[in-house]
C-alpha cells in the first residue's frame, strides 16, 4: 500500500474521531442541559462506538493508528524484528494525524454552527489527571499490542472502542490517550475541550503512559514485536498491503 494512501487514511480517520469526539459532546451538551454525567455518557457512547466503526473503515488500508503513540510505540517495538512503522513512515503518520485532528475539530464546530475555531478554556491542569492520563495510555498500548501478539487483532475494533468508552468513566481524564486528539480538541470551546495550555501536561502524561507501557510489554510479551504490523488492525493482504 502506497504510503500517501496510508497517510491519507490516517488524516481523514483521525479527523472524523475528533469530529465524533467534538460534536458528540456539543449535541450531549445540548440535549442534556444541566446534566454533565448524562452528557459525559452520551459522549463516551458515541465516541466508543465512533472510534470501533472508524477503525473497521481504515484498518486494512494504514492500520487504523490515529494516534502518535500508538505509532510511535509500532515503530520502537517493530525497529528490531523489521516489521510495523519505518522512521518514513512514522514522520508522515504523525503530522497527518495531527492536521486530521485539527480538522475533526473544526468540521465539529462547523457542524453545530459553532466558530470554525474557538480555542477551548477548560482547564485541565492537575496531577491527578495526569495521572490519569498516564493509566489511560499505558492501558491501551498494552491492549491494542497484546491482541496483535496473540493473534487477535480482529477483535481490536471493539475491544479498543469498549477499552476508550469504559476510560471516560474510570479515569478522572475522561482518557484522552491521544496527543493528535488532545490538540485538536484544544480548537473547540465545547464540553470535550481543552484549553490549549493544559495541553503540556496532558501529552507529556500520555507519553510517560506509552514508556510505561512499553514496559508493562516487555514484562508481559516479550516478543510484541514481531507482532507491529497487525497494529491496530492487519492491513489487507489481498491489496498486498505492507508496513
């Protein structure tokens, strides 16, 4: 598979995510007024059968990453056993997923005629989000390579989309695990925003969360590895799709 084909997976993946994560929460926000938990689950609903649909959709063409850990843990635990991203790869991967989020954002806010861009002012800054943060990430590196190793990355789908709508609720975060998206929803001033100036904290959380994850996978599967180029969902073999 061509890497622009793949790159362009990545943009337009990652900016619909962002949209379902935005105008999830700017349709809760206005169909539950007054009522933040009921809002919080309309959103986590949303995103976490959003981000299972999105991943069926663009698997078999990038992988379905839409996020600079995931691809940045695929090519560090790849790089030995030459499979998962190139350091080629890797330096497309990132920036696409970030303009795809920043775009998610602002087709979000166009949608529910907002301001195409309205930099958030919702704090984010404190320890126990990060925290937060940093156990939301590590969970979902760890999940999405260890059903790669073990041979079950079909079931990533739904098994990532269920692990993100759970982590809305366990993680005082409401678990971004994603610095593409953390940026993005720094452009919307709507309930799943951030406010730009929390976003140090957050990605530097969510980097620690991938270093602890790595971790945990190298106690836990010593060999995941050999299993980067099924991550997060093995690119179709039928259109000789490689990493």
């Amino acid at each position: 598979m061509p890497l622009w084909r793949r790159v362009v997976a990545e943009g337009v993946g990652t900016a619909l995510l962002v949209a379902v994560v935005v105008g999830s929460g700017i349709a809760a926000a206005a169909l539950s007024p007054g009522d933040v938990g009921l809002q919080l689950l309309e959103n986590a609903f949303a995103t976490a059968l959003g981000l299972a649909v999105l991943i069926l959709m663009f698997g078999p063409v990038s992988g379905a990453h839409f996020n600079p850990v995931v691809s940045v843990v695929d090519w560090w635990l790849g790089q030995r056993t030459g499979t998962g991203l190139t350091l080629r790869d890797l330096g497309a991967y990132i920036p696409a997923q970030i303009i795809g989020a920043v775009a998610g954002a602002v087709l979000a806010n166009l949608m529910y005629a907002e301001p195409a861009v309205s930099w958030s002012t919702k704090d984010r800054s404190a320890g126990h989000l990060w925290l937060g943060e940093v156990v939301a990430t590590a969970g979902l590196v760890v999940l999405i390579f260890a059903l790669a190793r073990s041979g079950r990355a079909a079931l990533a789908p739904v098994a990532v989309g269920a692990y993100i709508g759970s982590a809305y609720w366990f993680t005082s975060s409401t678990s971004f695990a994603n610095p593409a998206v953390s940026i993005g929803r720094a452009f919307s001033d709507t309930f799943a925003g951030i406010a730009p100036g929390s976003l140090p904290g957050f990605i530097v959380a969510q980097l620690i969360g991938a270093i602890v994850g790595v971790g945990l996978l190298t106690v836990l599967y010593p060999d995941a590895g050999q299993a980067a180029g099924d991550v997060v969902t093995p690119q179709s073999e039928t259109s000789g799709a490689t990493k």
